[in-house]
C-alpha cells in the first residue's frame, strides 16, 4: 500500500530497542539502525532528508518522541512532511566468522513512516532474519548474488533489511509521484 503523503522532506528519528533479545553490549543497534537508514534514504535521488544535527537540536528542545504529537512537532520544526522511527526486536551477532558460524547473526526490526499533518503512519516496513545455511534453506538461494556464500555480521544483515525497507518505500513514493 502506498504511503499516503507526498512527502518531500523526512526526519530520522534516533530509534529504540524493544527486544529482550538484544544484549548490553549490542546497545547501540538502535544508532546503527538509525545510521543506515539515514545513508540509505541519503543515498536515493528525490527526497531531502533533515540532517541528523539539526534533529538532534529539535530533540533536545522537546525530549524524545515517543507519541504521535511529539513526532509531529518534531516535524514541524525540522520543516519535514514525514518522520522515520524504528525499533530494533532483535539483534545478535554471529558466533564464528564468515567462512563458518556455530550460531549465525539474526536481526529484527520494524520502521515507520509518519505522516507529521496527520500523525499516523502511512508506511511500515518489517525485517525479521535469521541467518540460515544454504543447505537448510533452498529458498535463500536468490541471496547469494547478493552476499556470497558467507555467514554475515549484525551489522552486515541489518544493512541489507534496511536497504530492501528504504527501497521499498523509494519505488512506492516514485510510482505514486509518476
């Protein structure tokens, strides 16, 4: 379903975790998310993107968003017509390396699309991976053009979910703007 808003102008929003399966140590996923989608969606033609200082400045004056009016706010006063905010579920490294993992990397997350007029959400994307030898999943096997044949980091699965979320939405936003 396309998004709703002709959208010219998004904000990232720093991202939260949500999951109880995300270490201490692996507390900086919500950044991580927050910095690929920001390079991801930075990376795309036709769409400007608030930058990540001038959110930060907005947020100290009003705190975190974590409803609806604050988002709006947020997006009031970064002049954008949409806000990005995410949540990491999940997120745990690989044990081993690329060549072989005795427990893969699995990562979870959802973002949202925020209309700032109306203040509901008019996109949601959700990625929810597992790692899983070729052997066990026939299916995967369109990822290998993409990866090779390699256990990949957090980090590294993360990017991929983000970039097929950031181009949904760009093909969705495209399609509806032609």
């Amino acid at each position: 379903m396309p998004p709703e808003t002709d959208a010219s102008q998004r904000a990232p929003v720093p991202f939260t975790s949500s999951g109880s399966e995300s270490k201490p140590s692996e507390g900086a996923a919500p950044g991580l998310l927050a910095r690929q989608v920001y390079s991801t969606m930075a990376a795309l033609p036709g769409w400007q993107i608030a930058s990540e200082h001038e959110v930060q400045e907005v947020l100290q004056t009003i705190g975190q968003p974590s409803d609806s009016a604050r988002l709006r706010r947020l997006g009031e006063l970064v002049y954008a017509d949409a806000v990005m905010t995410g949540r990491v579920l999940r997120y745990r490294e690989r044990i081993g390396n690329e060549v072989g993992a005795k427990s893969p990397a699995s990562v979870a997350f959802v973002v949202d699309l925020v209309d700032v007029r109306r203040g509901d959400v008019v996109w949601s994307a959700r990625f929810d991976e597992t790692q899983k030898a070729l052997s066990e999943n026939l299916f995967a096997i369109g990822d290998i053009s993409q990866r090779g044949i390699k256990w990949l980091t957090a980090d590294q699965l993360m990017l991929e979910g983000v970039r097929k979320a950031v181009n949904q939405l760009h093909q969705l936003l495209v399609r509806s703007a032609g």
